[in-house]
C-alpha cells in the first residue's frame, strides 16, 4: 500500500465529513486507506462516519489523548509506506496527494512535505512554512520582530526547503516517522509539529514547503482560540521545545519567558477582535436545477464558475458535487477579499460550512431543502 491518511478527530463532525469527501476523491487513484482516529469525541462524529463512511478505518480513544499520542496510535494501525497527517478541517484537492506522493518517492533525503495552506477565506496561513522558533528568535520577538519566525525567504506559492512545517498536513515515509520516534507524548496540543519537524533535521534530513499546491485548514473546528489556547501554544514552544532541545542559561530563560508573556498578552487582545462580514449577494455554484437554498433571501445560481458574476460583498456557495475541489480552492486563493466569504454544501445537502476568521470557529448551518 502506498498511502495512509491519520486523521485525528475531536468533536469536528461537520468538517469532518466534507474532509473524508474530499480525501476519498484524492485518493482514488492511489492505493491508500484512511485511518480516523476519534479522541473521544462527544458529538456525533463515530456515528457519522459509521453511518456515511464505511471504507474509513476508525479507531475510538475512550479519552481524549491529545495530537501525539492520537496520531502516534493511528501510525501503529497504518499499513501505507508513506503516512499524511491530515487535520479534519481541511479540504483537499483531487490531485494533491498524486503530487505530494511523487515529490516525496523521488526525494528520500527528505523527511516531511507540505503544502501551501490557506484559510476559508482563501488566506494564505504563514505557518505553513516556519523557521525553529530558537531563543534568539524569542528575543527578537521582543523587539517586535515576529518575521524571523516563519520562513520568507520562500514566497507563498514557491516551492523550497524550510525548517519546520505544520501538522494539519505533513506527508512523509513510515519508516522515517518511526525513526524519529514520532510526535512526542509530552506535547498534548500545539509544538510537536514544531518539535518533530527540528527532530528531522537533527538527524539530517531536509523539510520541504510545496508551495504550488493548496489544502484548506478552516483551523479552530476543535479548539477555541482564547487566551488559554494561547497559553497552551506558547507553553509548548517556550517551556517543552526549549526544555527538551535548547540549554539555555538563566538570562535567556528569563528572556524567552518575558517574550511568550508579551506574545500571549498582545494576541490575546487581537483575537478579541475578529470581524464579522455580512455579504449583501450570495451565489450558489450547482448544475442542478432542483436545488433550492434554504434562505430568506434570493440567491443567483450560475451552472459552472466560467459564468459566475458577483459584486464586491458576495457568499459563494459551492455545490461539491457539481465542481472539482481544485477548482474551488484554486479560485478562492485568487479571489481573497474582506467582503467575500466561501461556503461548502455537504454531499447529502443538508449543512453548509465554513470559515470567515482562521482566529475562530466555523459556520455549520442545518439547510432545509424545498
């Protein structure tokens, strides 16, 4: 078997499914599985997937065992030579995994692949490709400097080597994983990317960013980001990582425990402040004639995305049954704006999802067809 995709689910249902639906159209020319690993999850997520998706492998945790140990155990039951850590908000294209796939089998001197990420809006995520957030770049950030901490010197779309990538999606050879030890237990939630990637290059392989290829990271389905998320976050990165890989004198502690202090602070405050858009047009994308949009208000229906016309404050409303998932995603990186917001229309047709702030969680909205 060539592919395994883990995919760690808590309480994320809704984006969950339109996950898998996408997975399941990528993978269907490559011999693969898809592992989902529940961490106890209190909605109706085991029952979902039983019901909707009987080809998935699913593995139940009776606790919630966080990012490591949950994706660790769903490598344990993986069978593919080459493993994806997916997260279940994103959305993935129909071809990526083919690309990442290839890339990966002609460069073994490399650990982890990624893509470009971006968020429901069509936002690019910087975090997509970093820098190892060292001391010397905690002291930075206290001079207000926080550029030093993502990789820039690769543009969005191009494609490089950088130091360390991120979980929602990292692809990379079994036998390598299991090498490295995989992610550390002792994270919970948040660094052990940070940590697995650096892990790599201590044992000198290289991490590479693709940037020509975009996935969806919603962010945010499973975790509120407040102020103790913040915390958990920075707590990783500037109590564990450092612990475990940097020796740092009192000064430096001292240093790095007054940045993360100011980070918290100052992010705290901006994440209080997420803008709410209201779109004045909705456009739904869908060759079916019979499908009605459980909305008050009137919504324009184009058949394909050739004939789409749309005003400066507009809701797309994709019908993933009538356009391919890389056309949507590639036409929402090109059209990133304020006033546009994107929403997906389930496969059953009875929720539409969506993201307009990766700083908090996504719409699920219940439709009532007529």
């Amino acid at each position: 078997m060539d592919l395994s995709i883990i995919i760690l689910n808590y309480n994320a249902a809704a984006f969950l499914e339109q996950c898998l639906y996408s997975v399941l159209k990528a993978v269907n020319n490559i011999d693969a599985e898809v592992i989902v690993v529940d961490n106890d999850s209190t909605d109706h997520s085991v029952e979902m997937l039983q019901h909707n998706f009987p080809q998935v492998k699913l593995i139940t945790n009776h606790e919630n065992l966080g990012f490591s140990k949950g994706n660790n155990i769903g490598v344990q039951h993986a069978q593919g030579d080459y493993l994806c850590i997916l997260n279940p908000d994103t959305v993935v294209g129909e071809t990526v995994f083919d690309e990442v796939l290839a890339f990966a089998k002609a460069n073994p001197q490399i650990a982890f692949t990624t893509t470009q990420l971006i968020d429901g809006t069509g936002t690019y995520l910087p975090e997509s490709k970093r820098n190892v957030p060292t001391p010397q770049i905690a002291r930075q950030k206290i001079l207000g400097n926080d550029s030093k901490y993502y990789a820039i010197h690769l543009q969005k779309d191009d494609n490089g080597e950088v130091e360390v990538l991120v979980g929602a999606m990292m692809v990379c050879k079994k036998s390598v994983y299991e090498k490295l030890g995989g992610f550390d237990p002792i994270y919970f939630m948040y660094g052990e990317d940070i940590d697995l990637s650096y892990t790599a290059l201590q044992h000198g392989y290289q991490n590479y960013y693709l940037g020509k290829l975009k996935v969806i990271h919603f962010k945010g389905e499973s975790t509120v980001k407040d102020r103790k998320y913040l915390e958990r976050f920075y707590g990783a990165m500037g109590g564990l990582f450092y612990n475990k890989h940097f020796k740092k004198s009192k000064i430096e502690k001292a240093l790095v425990d007054l940045a993360l202090k100011g980070i918290i602070a100052t992010k705290s405050i901006e994440n209080e402040s997420v803008v709410s858009t209201s779109n004045s047009y909705r456009v739904l994308v869908t060759n079916d004639n019979k499908l009605q949009i459980g909305f008050c208000d009137k919504v324009a229906t184009y058949k394909q995305l050739s004939d789409l016309k749309w005003n400066s404050q507009t809701q797309f409303i994709w019908d993933t049954a009538t356009l391919s998932f890389d056309e949507i995603i590639n036409f929402m990186a090109g059209n990133t704006s304020s006033q546009y917001t994107y929403r997906f229309l389930n496969f059953k047709r009875n929720l539409i999802i969506g993201s307009d702030s990766s700083s908090s969680r996504g719409e699920v909205k219940e439709l009532i067809l007529e």
